[in-house]
C-alpha cells in the first residue's frame, strides 16, 4: 500500500529538519503526499496496520520530543498548495502558505486577512489551532473546511459558532484537514500594503524572528500576555543549555543551537510554576506537542 504512493515516503526521518526551532527525533514512517490518492493510501496503510497518525503542516509551532514519533508522519506542507479566488472568496489547500495567499489576496485589492500577516504557517497548521494575533484569528474568515476522512471520504463542514475557539480548531476526530473556503473583502492594494508593512514593523521590533523558533508558546491568558507574566517572574533571557526564553519577547523559546526538546520542556516547567506560584492560575500551550 505504501508502494501506491506517489510522493515521498521515508524511513527513520528526523523531524529537527521539519520543524522551525530544528529540534525532534526520528519519524518511523514519514510521507510527504503528491495529492489526496496518496492521503488516502496513507491513512488505509496506517488503519491496516494500526497505526497512529500524525499530520504537521510547515512545523512552525511544533516541539517534537527526542525519541520521535512511533507510527505514520504526514507532511502537507508542499501539498494542496493551491490557491482559487472567486469574488470575494479563497479557496485554499492545507498546503497553501498563509503569506502567500495574504499577498496573491492583495495583488487582487482582496483584504481581510492583515491580522494574520507574518504567521508563519500552512493554511493547514493555521486552520488546525486557529491561528491569530490580539486582532483576529483565522477561524473568523472561514465559512467551510474540507475534510478527508480515515474511511477515505471527503467532508465538507460549516464551522458553527463554537467550532472556532482561542488557538483552536474542533473538527471532527480523525479526519485530515485538505483546505478551507474563506471570506474576503475589498480593498485597494496600497492600503492593504501600507497594513502589512505596518505589521511586519512591529513584529520585527517585538519578536526574535532571526532564530529557530516555534512562535509563541504559551497561551494568553484572559485580559493579560504571557509573556509580560514570565518577565514579571524573572525569566526573560532564561537558559538550559541550547534552548533560552526569549530576551526579545519572553513567550518565545529559541533554540541558540544544539537545544534538545527536554531542554525546551524544562524551560516550560520552570516556567509554570513561576508563574502559577506568584499568579495562581495556570498558563496553558500553545505550542503543539507531540512525540516521545
């Protein structure tokens, strides 16, 4: 079945190459699909086999643990990379990059999307935790979401009211996420432009954006920013060995080269219990955890 395959199917793959802080252990089976055929062999192959299956977009807010991920990685990004316009609407693969489709938006004076300027991610992974800034999340400009099932049928779904949630997706278990419809408006190009140069300015004033990192990694709590509560514990600039709480912006783990996941999530356990022990309430991830 894996024979079927198309696209790349690899053994023993190290997911420090896929992923944006260069850490993780081996994928015992790590595929890259050409298209939905090869999605579909891949989730038969892994049901026949009992399996566990894990799909990751570009990797961008993802911490793979040291010992890698037992069973069947799926890679989208490179995959279901297109992008359709029609009116006011996009309709994107999971593969598709979120930059790209904000700037072939705005050459087509399409906006609505500015908030999301700047997140590194595949349509896919955005979807997947509801990707966003203080300003707006991706779940509030989409009006469908395209499924593939394990049984190897395609869904459609309307995201209802509580579908969409802070850094969260509810869709259905199981099921691979291969794209969305999402609304947009109208909008001249030199302002949308004018926007995105605003953003990008203050995204590279306020973040480390020059090193491996995995976006923010702690979730803000309600009428307050994570990062100003670790800075406010003291640990700004905290380091274990290759891995250091941002002096840039304390919600940000970076690795300075050679940092291992077990020394990410000893900087994330000191860090809630600094915080829970001086703010009594705990921070929640995140960062998208996965792996042994």
């Amino acid at each position: 079945m894996l024979g079927e395959i198309r696209g790349e199917v690899r053994f023993k793959e190290p997911l420090s190459f896929h992923t944006s802080l260069r850490i993780g252990g081996p994928a015992d089976i790590f595929i890259v699909p050409q298209d939905i055929d090869d999605i579909r062999h891949a989730l038969l192959f892994a049901e026949r086999e009992q399996l566990p299956v894990v799909v990751i977009g570009g990797g961008n807010n993802l911490l793979v643990r040291d010992r890698g991920v037992r069973g069947v990685v799926l890679k989208l990004e490179g995959c279901l990379g297109r992008t359709e316009f029609h009116g006011e609407e996009a309709v994107a693969g999971a593969g598709a990059s979120l930059s790209a489709l904000i700037r072939e938006a705005a050459a087509l004076n399409l906006g609505g999307l500015e908030c999301l300027v700047g997140i590194p991610a595949t349509i896919g992974g955005a979807l997947a935790m509801n990707a966003g800034t203080h300003d707006g999340s991706i779940g509030d400009f989409v009006s469908a979401a395209y499924f593939l099932y394990p049984d190897g049928t395609l869904g459609e779904f309307k995201p209802n009211a509580g579908a969409f949630t802070y850094r969260a997706f509810h869709f259905p278990p199981g099921a691979v996420l291969i794209g969305c419809r999402l609304r947009l408006a109208r909008r001249p190009l030199q302002e949308i432009q004018k926007d995105i140069k605003q953003r990008l300015k203050v995204k590279k004033a306020t973040q480390p954006l020059a090193l491996a990192s995995a976006g923010c990694v702690w979730k803000n709590p309600p009428g307050d920013f994570a990062g100003r509560l670790i800075e406010k514990v003291g640990l700004k600039g905290k380091r274990i060995n290759g891995a250091e709480i941002s002096s840039k912006h304390a919600n940000f783990i970076v690795n300075r080269g050679g940092a291992t996941a077990a020394d990410v999530q000893a900087l994330m356990e000191l860090t809630r219990e600094r915080v829970e022990t001086q703010f009594t309430f705990p921070l929640d991830t995140e960062i998208r955890i996965i792996g042994e």
